[in-house]
C-alpha cells in the first residue's frame, strides 16, 4: 500500500512539472555550443511568448516595430522592397507557425555558415539574402534599423528557446522524393484546383482597397530566381505543410511536387546575381535539379528577359484596378 501511495503521489507530481511546463511554453536556455560541437538535442515542442505581448521596455517596443515590419513590410519599410510580397508571406502567423519556417527556430541557429554566399552569416547578413531576393528589392545596411527592428522581433519570438539547436517545426518539413517526376502539366490543375481561387489564375494575387491579401506566386511582382522558393524541393515542402492556406496536408505529397514544378516554372523576376548570360547564370548559381532557371517551359526561356529591371518600390505602383494620372 505504501508503495502504491509514493507512486501516486510520484505521478501527480509529475502530472503538474509537465502542465506547468506546458503553460509556460519554453525550454530551459543553456550556454551555445562550442564551435564545432554538436547541436544539442531539442525534443519538446517550442512555444514562443504570446502575440504581441511585448515588455514596455526599449527592446519591446523595438521588438514591436519588427513586428509591424514583418507584417506589413512594404508599407512599413518600402525603400528595401520591390514587390508586392511581405516577410509573413514565407513566416505564417507573424513568423510563429512551426513547418511555416518559424521565427523563434531560425534565430538560435545563427550565426550559421550558409553554401548560398560561401561564409558564416550573421542573423542580419541572412535577413537581407530575403530582401535582395524573396522582396526582390534591395538589401538594407547592416545594423539598419529594419534588420534591427526585425532582429529584436525574432530574439523575442525566441525567449528561452535554447541556442544552436534544430528546434522541432523549423523550417519546411522536407519531402521525400516523388513517387513521379514533377510535373508542370499536372501542377497546373492542381492549382487551378487549390490555388487560384486565392492567388489567382494567372499568379498575380489578389488585392483589396490596394492592400495586397494573397501575395503574387510569379510574375514581376513575385520573387526573384535567387529566392530560396524558386527552388521546387523548397516550395513542395511549404505547400505540403501549409497550403491551401489553413488546410495543411491537404495535398498529397506529389501534388505538392507537381504544384511546386508548376509555380516553379512560370516567369518571374530575373536574379540579382545575373551575369549576364543565362546559361553562365544557371551553371553558376542553379546548377541544381531543383530550379527550372534556364530550361525552356511552353515555349519560354525561363531567365531569358534580360538583365534585373531597376529597383523599383511598392509606393512606385498604383494600386491594382487604380487609374494611372
């Protein structure tokens, strides 16, 4: 009988350390790695604090500001954007859903050495491979107070999440491969299917009241080629864990490959990094299965329209359906 009450008791007890641990939502923090030493090991779910619930100190209301940036980045910070796309585009729920490359989970991993430019990036350098490419736009200066704002945002999404480790949910859960080769052909009526009624039949998004709602997926006012989504493994795994909007997992994985081929092969603007040839262009930065850059599909050159068109931001485009003065 003794024995039977400690282990009740024993129970109970840890009954209760679990739910408070769940109602707290975090990991205990420890030191970072040493460099070179194996991330530790992550295997509670992260939970980062409640929206909006920012410290009124000056770093929360920097943190807030980075959050009306992330939000709303055209608006809030136009001289870096030169399309109709918005950082929570990528980062649903303001950067905070897992599997919708969170936040809270990208932050503890940086600095972090990245193939795309050949060095460690700071959080910063990182931040603005995604202005020059997903926003098509322009980097802003490290130590700006954009990537600052923005920075302070994705440290508070991160409060008490451990440094250096792969936090469950971060990132885009990787697809295996096909069952088929992906298909533009299918992609499209899957689309037509589960895409269009948002983003539109041609790609270009919808808007309201000249606030763009459902972001364009190609065309001028999409990302550029050197966006990480124009890679077909990088946006298969978004769709599958995310799209249609809400309705994660809908889709089978090979309509999500065949969706993702199909996005993936509509134009779009030219890469940044463009030098000058395409064929040079795609041996040097998409020399990959994944990237459609420099293939021909329906009769187009995907990339052949030429060196990037100027830097041109949001407020330099009337609203859709305004009549130009």
């Amino acid at each position: 009988m003794t024995n039977f009450r400690t282990a009740a008791i024993a129970l109970v007890v840890g009954v209760l350390v679990f739910g408070a641990g769940l109602l707290a939502g975090r990991l205990t923090p420890h030191r970072p790695a040493a460099p070179g030493a194996a991330a530790p090991p992550a295997s509670k779910t992260f939970a980062p604090p409640p929206d909006e619930s920012f410290p009124d100190t000056p770093f929360g209301r920097e943190a807030a500001l980075g959050r009306e940036i992330f939000v709303d980045t055209g608006r809030a910070a136009p001289q870096f954007v030169g399309n109709d796309l918005r950082c929570v585009n990528c980062h649903l729920d303001a950067g905070r859903l897992p599997n919708a490359s969170p936040m809270w989970a990208a932050f503890v991993m940086f600095p972090q050495y990245r193939a795309k430019n050949a060095h460690v990036n700071t959080f910063q350098e990182r931040m603005q491979g995604c202005f020059r490419f997903s926003m098509n736009g322009k980097a802003p200066p490290l130590g700006d107070k954009v990537l600052v704002a923005l920075e302070s945002y994705a440290a508070w999404l991160a409060t008490g999440a451990p440094h250096g480790a792969k936090l469950p949910g971060q990132g885009y859960p990787k697809l295996a491969a096909a069952a088929s080769a992906p298909d533009p052909a299918r992609g499209r009526a899957v689309y037509q299917t589960y895409c269009a009624m948002c983003h539109a039949s041609d790609g270009a998004g919808q808007s309201s009241a000249g606030a763009v709602v459902f972001p364009p997926l190609w065309g001028p006012r999409s990302y550029n080629w050197g966006a990480g989504m124009s890679q077909m493994d990088n946006a298969a795994a978004f769709i599958k864990a995310n799209m249609p909007y809400s309705e994660g997992g809908r889709l089978t994985d090979q309509q999500a490959w065949d969706v993702a081929a199909y996005i993936d092969s509509r134009p779009r603007p030219q890469d940044p990094r463009y030098t000058g040839s395409v064929a040079a262009t795609r041996a040097k930065f998409h020399d990959s299965a994944q990237s459609m850059y420099g293939k021909v599909v329906d009769g187009v050159l995907l990339g052949g329209d030429g060196p990037p068109k100027p830097f041109s931001p949001p407020a330099a485009h009337p609203p859709r359906g305004a009549n130009p003065s």
